[in-house]
C-alpha cells in the first residue's frame, strides 16, 4: 500500500530468488492491466496455466472476465510476432540455439492459430495444443514434435543448425506476419472502452483488499 501511496514510482515488478527449479516472477495488478491493454499475452498465459501454486477465490475468473473484453486478438498478434523477433534471426546461420529457436517456434505456431481464424480469437497458451488446431504440413508438425521431444530430454538442448523445415516456416512467418502487423488498425474508441473497463476493474480490487 505504501508503494501505491507514495509519489515516488515503484518498481512494479515481483521477483524472488531462484531455489532449485523454482524461478518465480511477476507483476503487480497495475502493470499486469497495462501489459494486457497493449496485448501482452503473458497475463492471459498466466492466468489459464493449470498449474496454479496459489491462488484467491474468485480472482482467476474476475480477471478472465475483464480480459476477454480488453484483449484485443491484433494486439496480442503483434506481441506474438514481437516475441519471434526476439528469438530467431531470419538471416541467421549456422548453429543456434536449440532451446531459443523453441522459444521463436511458439509464438509462430500461435499466430499461425491466429490467422486460421482471422485473428479473432486469442490462442491456447499450451504449444502443443495450440499445433494440435492448427493446419501445417505433417513433415512440418513431425520437425517441431522432434524439437519438443529433444527438449522433454534435457533442459538446455544444446546448440545445432535448426531443422530446414522449421527455419523455413520462421522465415516464412516472418515476412508474413511483419507485413500483415502494418494492417491491423487502431480502434481508438474500442481501446478507450478497454481503459476504463481496467480502471474500474482495478480500483474495485484494490478497494476490496483495502476493506
């Protein structure tokens, strides 16, 4: 309460030390609200993870509430092809990163979800599920359940060149989704509704644990 009550800003980010295999982190509720108005899908992935360490009755729903009002599909995409740049260098050469180009793999594998249903539906947060629904060449699926299996084996994957037919289907993703990110239009009515739909929601939550 005293973070929120000062004027000095805050850092708004929760993190804790790494124990063994436990690597915790997390947002406060403001930051969380912001990052989901921008479309940062993290917050929808957090809050349908089936693993849940701990949790208050009624937030989880509250919140996915709020969310399927305020998370807008194109949003989320362009947070999706963010996360693929970050990951794969479509010029890249060579041996990668096993592990990092799993990490560009997901968020291409989402979009590909996204655009099969004209990107009005925000996709499953589980990779596999998420391929399960989507429509890709079998030697393709088979390429990427290899990579997955590889992972289930050992943690770090090590370093490789990336499988021809998965680093042709990033390239392809790249150029494709790069260009389609400039067609998505601003609703800047629909994103002022999102504001104050966070707003009261957040006010609300913070008034309740005050009480």
């Amino acid at each position: 309460m005293e973070h929120h009550l000062a004027l000095a800003t805050a850092r708004d980010v929760t993190e804790f030390p790494i124990v063994g295999d436990i690597d915790t982190g997390g947002w406060d509720l403001r930051k969380a609200l912001l990052l989901a108005l921008k479309g940062n899908a993290v917050v929808v992935e957090w809050l349908k993870s089936p693993i849940a360490y701990e949790e208050e009755a009624g937030f989880r729903s509250r919140l996915g509430a709020l969310l399927d009002l305020i998370m807008v599909p194109e949003k989320v995409a362009a947070h999706y092809i963010g996360l693929m740049r970050q990951h794969f260098k479509s010029d890249s050469e060579g041996a990668i990163k096993l592990k990092k180009l799993l990490y560009a793999v997901r968020p291409a594998i989402a979009l590909e979800w996204m655009r099969q249903r004209s990107f009005r539906a925000l996709p499953p947060m589980n990779m596999l599920e998420c391929l399960e629904a989507t429509s890709i060449a079998p030697d393709l699926r088979a390429a990427i359940l290899d990579l997955v299996q590889v992972k289930k084996q050992t943690r770090e994957m090590g370093e490789a060149p990336p499988p021809m037919l998965v680093q042709s289907f990033l390239r392809d993703a790249f150029q494709r989704y790069s260009e389609l990110s400039r067609e998505f239009r601003r609703d800047a009515d629909g994103d002022q509704r999102a504001q104050h739909l966070a707003d009261k929601f957040y006010v609300q939550e913070v008034l309740q644990r005050d009480s």
